[in-house]
C-alpha cells in the first residue's frame, strides 16, 4: 500500500496540516499497526518457509559430510589392503623366482649327475 515506501509515523503527522486533529492521527497509528502486524506476518512466514529450507539444506550438508568421511575411511582401508596385497605379490614373486632358480640348478645338478653316472658306467665296463 501506500506505507510500504516509507514507514516514518512521525513524518506522517508532521505533513498534515496544522492544527492537528487526534483522530486523524489515531487513524494513521492504527493504519501503522495494521500494516506493521502483516508486513510482521508475511515476514514470519518467509523466515519459516526459509528455515525448513536452511534446515534441509543443513540436514543434505551433514549428510554428505557423513558420507564423506565413510568414503575417506574406505579409501584409506582400501589403500591399506592394496598395500599389503602389493607386498604379498612382491614376496609371492620373490618366491617363485627363488624356486625357479634353485629347480634350475637342480636340473643342472640332475645333468652333470647324469654325465658322471654314464661315465662311471662306461668304465665299469
């Protein structure tokens, strides 16, 4: 209305034409009030509207924050597991590389016996 653009009461009834008149003044204090207990009002219901908004919007922060941090723990875990997997495919190698390297020698072990063993039989002869 036309209080909207300026809510100066004291204005209001320095602008009316002297003498004053009471009732008009009373008048324009009642006008005030109205308007002030709406604009009141309408203020409380967007602030509500707004809180349940700021409140969800807090509520999806938190949320993700959780998940955050279970998603932190989860890749430290999975670093953790990847670690010792790693160490156990170096040992598992290790490992075999040893065994293949001591079948080795064993085959070769295996061959110079076999030579000295046809050698021994062909002196025997």
């Amino acid at each position: 209305g036309r209080f909207l653009s300026d809510f100066s009461l004291s204005q209001e009834i320095v602008d009316l034409a002297y003498p004053w008149e009471l009732p008009k003044i009373e008048e324009l204090n009642q006008e005030y009030e109205t308007l002030a207990e709406k604009v009141n009002a309408t203020l409380c219901l967007r602030v509500m509207r707004n809180y349940n908004e700021f409140v969800q919007g807090m509520q999806q922060v938190q949320g993700v924050e959780t998940e955050l941090t279970l998603i932190g723990v989860l890749v430290k875990n999975g670093r953790r597991k990847l670690q010792e997997r790693d160490m156990g495919l170096v040992r598992g190698s290790m490992q075999v590389a040893r065994q293949y390297k001591k079948a080795q020698r064993l085959t070769s072990l295996i061959e110079t016996m076999t030579e000295f063993q046809a050698a021994v039989q062909m002196r025997e002869r």
